[in-house]
C-alpha cells in the first residue's frame, strides 16, 4: 500500500517537472503579400514552454520585438495596428497531439488551444511538426491568421500596404527544464 | 485503497489547471526586460522646431517645407499666398540614434547643416529613465546678400549661424508627449543695436494624439534677456499633422516664417495679436535606402 503511494507520488513527480521542456531558441516570423509591398518581420525573442507528456504547450511572443526591413514598417506595426504599448504581447495555449515521445524524425502533428492576438481570443487548429532529436525537441508550425479575427484594422483602400491575411511561422527548439 | 482514490482525483484535477500554470510558469521564467518608448512625436518636426525623434539606420528623409506670408498682409498678396518661403532638405539615419541633415531655405537664401544624436531613450522595466534626450546641432551660412551686393565687405565667417539644443521628452501616454528645448543661437555678426551674438533660449511643445492618423502639435520658445529695442517676438506655432503611408503632412501656424533655427527661434516678426500669422505645411517622405537585418 505505502509502496504504491510512493510509486505514485514518484511518478506524477516526474510527470509534472521531468517532461518539460523550455524554449532554448525561438524563430516567429510572419509575411504577407500585398499589392504595394510585401510585409515581413520576425522576431527570436518568443518564449514557450512544451509538456512532452501532456502535450500542453504555452507560448508568448512580444508584439515590440518584431524587426522589419524599413524602420518606419515597424513603427507602423506597433502604433497604428498592434497597439503593442497595451497588449505587449501575442500568447497561445493548448495542446499538441499526435506525436510519440522519442519517435524518430519529424512527425506531423496538430495542435489546438486558443490564440492571443491583439488582445483578441481566437480557438484554433493548425498542423505542425514534432521532432526528438539528441535531448532537444523541435516544433515547427506555420498558419493563416485573418486579420479581421484579431479585430486588427486594415489600411484604407488608398494605401493598401496590407493584405487581409498574414502566414504565421513559428519554430521554437526545447530543452528539459 | 481511498487514499489512492482520493490522490489520483486530486493529480487529475491538477491537469485540468495544466494549461494555465505552464502559462504563468512561462511568465514567470521570462527574464524582465527594459520597454523603450517608441514614437514619442511622429516627425522630426514638432511645428517649426526640431523633435528628439531621429530617423532609423538607413532611413532618408526628404523634408519639404513651406510658410506663407502673414495672413494680415491683405487682399493685394492673397493674405500671405504670394510670398512664401521654402526649405528642401534631407535627413538621413547613419544609425538608429544618429541623423546627419542638409537642407536650403529660400529666407536669406539660407543653405544648413545639422546632426542629431539621441543620448538618452526613455525606457521602463530593468532600465529606468523618465526621458528621451536628443542633442541638436545646427550651423547655417546665409549666402545672401551676394559679396558684390553687401554694404560692407562680408566674409564667410559673418555669414554663419549656429544653433544648439538640447531635447528633453517625455511620452506621457501613447496619446500625449511633451517636449522641453533649452536652446543658445549663436550669429556671428548681428546688428548689436538689437541683439547679442549669443541668445538663449527655453522652447517648450506638446502633441496629442487626437486619432490613430491624427494629432495636433504646439510649440512656443522663449527668449532670455531680450534688449528692448529688439524688433522680433517669441516664436510660437501649432499643427495638425497627419500621417498616410510613408508620409508625414503637417499644417502648421505660427507667427515665424524662418524654417532655419537662427530665423524661426530669434527672427519671428509675426505680432499674433495683429493677426500676423503664417500658414504653412512641412511634407516628409521617408525611403528606406539600407534595409535592415
């Protein structure tokens, strides 16, 4: 009986702290194509955290660090679509499945939860990857965010710069916390 | 036997609160970071008068900018319409705090050169300051009159202005930024009947944010020990701006028609009280000539 306990207390132990896993490296980039100019940026200052066991993972970029190409696009960006001085930051919380623990190379896998953007809550649905590889773990994901979810405004007809519609890539690498 | 029940109960209704604990665990491991201000103002000009925004690495600026004559000047010059000055100029960001500038300005046929650096960026979080500080120095050369013209033998030397600030501001709130310009003008030769070589100066502006595209400036220098028979007022001005794409278009009054420092800071001859007020509008357009990693 007492040595169940144990077993027991041992093995949720290990399943709260031994399987997680810390962002070591981040990429999150996001482009769009536009009539006048195509829209890039991309940021390494995303942070995540993956629960291999679970599959629950969490992750928060801030809207602030994302670098353009033309200073002014940024400055844009952050003043007149993100508002990022009030919501400093896009998260996402949920959950990935379809994948085994140490199975070799990349495998296909889906995650849902919901997306923070703009300060707008949004539940999603996107195919991704996950990839064991000497002690690290990659996920890799790229998906469509409307910008009209987000309740993010688009430039009048005029100066359209940009497109309705952005492709999200986001790529972190993890370490066992 | 219940024991276990009981613990495995409670371990499942932890996974149900998983999510958002990772969440503030994530939070939490996040190391703090330091928030700049960004866009304090949304030009490099704030009516008349310079801004502590600088350009970013590689960004040029093209300025274009315009004063009317005095609105109370009448029917006979289209209330100001026909006598307008001007001043083209260029700035460009050698890095994201420093910007190197030339221009001409049509007023004594004024050509100038200034650089900006930006000392101090207000920031909160692990590093603290409550200002954004940009150093402004200006040297103009009138090359009017023509040597052959001047009513005495000018030399180059007499032809140079210099003008230094120093520019402290403070974005308040994304809708509000204030600015403070303790500013010396330096002329090399003046009419000493009416005023020094060396004049200071204290400037003080504001912009509010009225919308996303839209906000509305105001600026007013006061000059230090001003000699009684000096014929010239503290300039003062307000603006509308409105930004569209990669431009920026001010309207601007005020009673100075000088767009270089030594003529709008100590030169404005607009008496307000008489209606003798400028219309005028700086336009920018700002290209990226380097893009950015």
């Amino acid at each position: 009986m007492k040595q169940l306990l144990v077993v027991l207390l041992v093995g949720t132990g290990v399943v709260a702290y031994g399987q997680k896993y810390a962002s070591e490296k981040s990429l999150v980039s996001f482009y769009s194509h536009a009539a006048i100019e195509d829209i890039a940026a991309k940021t390494t200052k995303a942070s995540s955290i993956f629960n291999v066991a679970t599959g629950e993972i969490v992750f928060s970029i801030p809207i602030k660090d994302f670098d353009f190409a033309k200073s002014l696009m940024k400055e844009h960006f952050n003043e007149k679509y993100m508002n990022s001085e009030k919501i400093p930051k896009s998260t996402f919380q949920g959950k990935i499945t379809g994948f085994q623990i140490d199975a070799a190379g990349a495998q296909q896998a889906k995650a849902t939860g919901k997306l923070t953007i703009h300060g707008i809550t949004k539940d999603i649905d996107v195919p991704g990857t996950v990839e064991f590889a000497n002690g690290t773990v990659i996920v890799k994901s790229s998906f469509i965010v409307k910008l009209e979810d987000y309740e993010i405004m688009r430039p009048q007809l005029l100066w359209k710069n940009i497109a309705e519609q952005v492709e999200v890539k986001i790529e972190f690498t993890y370490k066992p916390i | 036997m219940k024991l276990i029940r009981i613990l495995i109960l409670v371990l499942c209704s932890f996974h149900l609160f998983a999510q958002e604990d990772l969440m503030k665990e994530l939070q939490k491991s996040e190391k703090p970071e330091t928030d700049y201000a960004t866009s304090t103002f949304k030009g490099t000009r704030l009516v008349n008068g310079q801004t502590v925004e600088t350009k970013g690495k590689g960004a040029l600026e093209f300025i274009f900018a315009h004063r009317f004559g005095a609105i109370n000047t009448g029917i006979y010059n289209f209330y100001g319409l026909d006598n307008a000055h001007v001043r083209i100029g260029l700035e460009y960001g050698l890095t994201d705090r420093l910007g190197v500038s030339i221009g001409r300005s049509s007023e004594d046929k004024t050509i100038d050169g200034f650089l900006r650096y930006k000392v101090l960026r207000q920031s909160t979080g692990v590093v603290n300051i409550p200002v954004t500080i940009t150093a402004y120095g200006n040297a103009a050369c009138k090359t009017s009159p023509a040597k052959a013209d001047a009513t005495y033998p000018i030399t180059l030397t007499d032809r140079m202005a210099y003008t230094g600030q120093l520019l402290i501001a403070r974005k308040f709130s994304s809708q509000f930024s204030m600015q403070l310009m303790p500013t010396v003008v330096h002329k090399n030769t003046v009419d000493k009947s009416i005023e020094k070589n060396d004049q200071v100066l204290l400037g003080l502006g504001t912009r509010t944010k009225v919308t996303r595209s839209m906000s509305l400036t105001a600026e007013y220098y006061y000059r230090f020990d001003v000699m009684d028979t000096n014929p010239y007022y503290n300039a003062a001005g307000l603006g509308m701006e409105f930004e569209t794409g990669g431009h920026v278009f001010q309207l601007v009054l005020s009673n100075t028609q000088g767009i270089n420092e030594r003529a709008l800071l100590t030169e404005a001859t607009g008496n307000i009280g008489k209606g003798a007020i400028h219309l005028g509008f700086n336009v920018t357009r700002t290209f990226q000539l380097k893009k950015q990693k």
